[in-house]
C-alpha cells in the first residue's frame, strides 16, 4: 500500500502585484526618507534563513 503525501491547497491564488502595490516600510532619518519594499520570487528554493546565512558566510570570506 502507497499513500499519497498530502499536499498543500489554497482557497484562491494570490494575484500579482506591482512593485507600486508592494507593502513598503518607510523610514525617515535627518531629512531623508527611506522607502523599501521586498519581494520573493515564486522558484526560488532557498529559505530565508538560507540566504541570510549565505550572506553572513560570504561577508566573513570577505574580511
């Protein structure tokens, strides 16, 4: 006997938004005001985790 995993459904997809739509976090220091906004690609394999790890690691190469 072989079961299936389960998989993983949602109610609806999430539509695409515009780098205008994004959430953004906005931050004022002096007179300057930062806008950043974030976005994920949908085939990337890395967690986030993962990246920030890889970053760390390569910034210490680095030195």
């Amino acid at each position: 006997m072989s079961e299936k995993p389960p998989t993983m459904q949602t109610a609806a997809p999430t539509p695409v938004r515009g780098p205008e739509d994004a959430p953004a976090l906005v931050k004022k220091i002096g007179k300057t005001t930062y806008k950043v906004r974030v976005h994920f690609s949908k085939t990337s394999t890395e967690t986030m985790s993962d990246k920030i790890k890889r970053m760390l690691k390569n910034e210490i190469q680095q030195m």
